[in-house]
C-alpha cells in the first residue's frame, strides 16, 4: 500500500505541476480511499496531497464556478495552516500560493498579488526552486488573466529560470511552449497596421 501511496502522491504532484487539473482530482479520490483519509487518517506525507490538489481545486473552482472545487481549496488552506505552524521553513510558501489562489479566486486582488508574491519570496529564501517556478507561473498565469499581459509573461519567463535552476527541463519548455500560445493569441487579437501609401 505504501508503494501505492507514493506513486499516486507523484502523479498528483506532476499533473499538478502540468496544470493538468482534472487529473489530479480524479488521482485524489483514489488517494483519499487508498489512504483512509476519507475516514479521517492523515500521514505526514499528506501535505503534499493537500497542497497540490488545494491548487488544482482552486483552479478548477475558478475555471468552472463549481462551489465543491472552492470547498476543497479552502480545506486544503486550513490544512497547510496546521502544517505552517510545524515548520515556517517547508510550509510557508505553500501555504501562501495557496492563499494566492484563493484570494484570486475571491477577486480580492491587492491580497492575491500580495501572497503570490510572499509565496515566491519563500520559496526562493528557502531554495524551493520547483515551487519558486510554480509561484512565478501561477502569478503570471493570474496576472495574463487579468489583463497585465507583459508582466504576467515576465512572471513566466522567471517561471522558466527557476524550473530550469531546480533541473526540470522538461516542465521549462512547457512553460516556454504556453507562452507561444499566449503569444499567438495575443498577436491574432492586436490591431493589423496596413501600408496605405
């Protein structure tokens, strides 16, 4: 079971970290039964299950205005609350992505921004380069949303230095590839200039 455990904690973590959402929330049933969590056990490893799918569900909730996706993030808040007092080190940038997300999710932007930020300056301090780059890209993915385009692409080219840093080459190019999409999409919506001379 533990083998079990720890490979469904992996691929959460990684459809996660590919912004592949629906996935993670399929794997975190799975989990919770595998686990027992359904019947109230935690692990310590549990952390990172709350975390990541307290991302996907806040994104979800966002993306499809579904209140269950919204109680899962604001769950997964409250849990990352409990493991913050354990340890400032390893939980306080997850706790304040997490909070980013949810502030964003609220439309209480000054907050957001605050704790993306607060979320990335921990991260970095602490040398959690992956979560450095998940900060950067979630950051920039919000700011793209909400129509400060060429910031949000500078938030996901410093995305791609810190997953570049921490040695995920492959999850870099995804980023890189993202911003191609942004990038077209950008340019088919911007006004054609025409020689009329």
């Amino acid at each position: 079971t533990l083998l079990l455990v720890h490979s469904m904690t992996n691929q959460i973590w990684v459809h996660c970290f590919f912004r592949e959402y629906v996935h993670v929330s399929n794997l975190a049933e799975k989990y919770r039964i595998c686990t027992g969590m359904s019947t109230g056990t935690k692990r310590g490893f549990d952390v990172f299950f709350w975390f990541h799918v307290g991302l996907s569900a806040l994104c979800l909730a966002r993306d499809t205005k579904q209140e269950k996706w919204r109680e899962i993030g604001e769950e997964s808040v409250k849990v990352l609350a409990q493991y913050l007092e354990l340890s400032v080190w390893n939980f306080e940038n997850k706790h304040m992505l997490l909070q980013a997300e949810l502030q964003y999710l609220k439309k209480r932007h000054a907050l957001a921004i605050l704790s993306y930020q607060a979320a990335i300056e921990s991260a970095r301090e602490h040398k959690f380069y992956h979560e450095e780059g998940l900060g950067h890209e979630l950051y920039g993915i919000y700011l793209i949303e909400n129509e400060k385009i060429e910031n949000g692409l500078s938030q996901l080219q410093l995305a791609i230095e810190s997953y570049k840093k921490w040695g995920a080459i492959r999850k870099a190019d995804d980023v890189k590839d993202f911003i191609e999409l942004i990038d077209q999409q950008v340019n088919f919506w911007k006004p054609k200039e025409y020689d009329v001379s």
